[in-house]
C-alpha cells in the first residue's frame, strides 16, 4: 500500500542508522502539548492492535501517514495548514508497506475523536437532525458511552461528499514503524522562511 509520511528530518538518520523508524511520546506534537491527546491515542492504539496486532517489542505509539489526499491516492501538499509551520528541515517519505500492517482512518472524524465528540455517519440533513436529537435526551452516562462508540466510524473511508457528510476526502494511515524496505523516496523539504 502506497503511503506518505512527513517526519523530521532526524527520522531519516534515524532509520539509517538504526534500521528502523518509531514514533517517540517526547517528539509528538499532539501527546507533549499541554491539553494531551493520550486517550484518544489509546483509544485508536487499542483499535490498531485488534486489527494489525501487537506492535513490535519497543514500540509505543503509531506512526502517522496519508493515505489520501483530496479524495486522490496521491502525497499530500506539504505547505498544507494541515502541517505544522515547519521550522526545523522535515522529510516527505514515499513508502510502500504491507496492507496487513497499516489501519486506515477518515482524518475529518478523527479531528471528532481528538475533540471528544460524537462521530456520526449520517448522509442527509434530516439524518442528522434525528441524531442530534436522540442524542440531547440521553443521560450523560449514556451519551459518554455513545460518543466513544461512535468513534468506530472513523474506520469508514469511502468517499461521501454531501451538504453534512464529507467522508473519504483525506484518510491518514497508521502503523507501528518504518523499515528501510518500506521507503520506495525520501524528499528533504527544507524549513520555512520566517
């Protein structure tokens, strides 16, 4: 399965010289910051090993790539928002992995998950009405149990694009680590000007 990573520029030493690259809890973005993203993390690490299976001995959290890119399978725009502002030198890696190793996510429910919110997967404005109304009457505890089933859609990626669905439009992949076999191009993409 063809895939794009962007990654310091360190994980290409790294992967030289070591043979393999991981994702590490002290230089991710997302799990440093102060409002952590730990639980849904987990929660998407839980869903990995039950469809990928354990990681690796060493390996703690997934690293992150795309699989699609405005509804296309082609690498991502490195000066996209999507990307943080790049201030250190970063490098877009083309990679080639095995399809039993990588789980695949719409990007746009994730952004739900990270924010604790419902994911639903309703194609038409009366759809989504009936929801939100169904889910206003559940009791707090049965609306928490709720929300965190509904992050399952985020495994859903083929693409709807409709006035309150827009699904497959960007999938982000994960997996537990890159392998020098993996790498079919490695692309320096130099910081940005300030």
């Amino acid at each position: 399965m063809r895939l794009w990573t962007v990654q310091p520029l360190s994980a290409l030493e790294e992967l030289k010289q070591t043979g393999v690259y991981r994702c590490r809890r002290e230089k991710s973005f997302n799990l440093t910051k102060r409002d952590s993203l730990e639980k849904p993390y987990q929660w998407l690490i839980q869903r990995m090993k039950e469809k990928i299976g354990q990681p690796p001995e060493g390996v703690t959290y997934p690293v992150w790539a795309w699989h699609t890119w405005e509804f296309a399978r082609r690498a991502p725009d490195a000066d996209s928002a999507a990307f943080l502002r790049r201030t250190e030198d970063k490098v877009l890696f083309t990679l080639e992995i095995p399809e039993s190793q990588v789980t695949l996510t719409d990007f746009d429910a994730w952004q739900l998950v990270l924010q604790n919110m419902y994911v639903a997967d309703k194609r038409t404005e009366a759809e989504f009405a009936a929801l939100q109304e169904k889910l206003e009457e559940l009791p707090a505890d049965e609306l928490a149990a709720a929300i965190e089933a509904s992050w399952d859609h985020v495994f859903l990626i083929d693409p709807v694009d409709t006035d309150v669905l827009t699904r497959g439009k960007f999938v982000q992949a994960t997996f537990w680590e890159i392998k020098p076999e993996y790498v079919v191009q490695a692309d320096v993409l130099p910081r940005e000007a300030p």
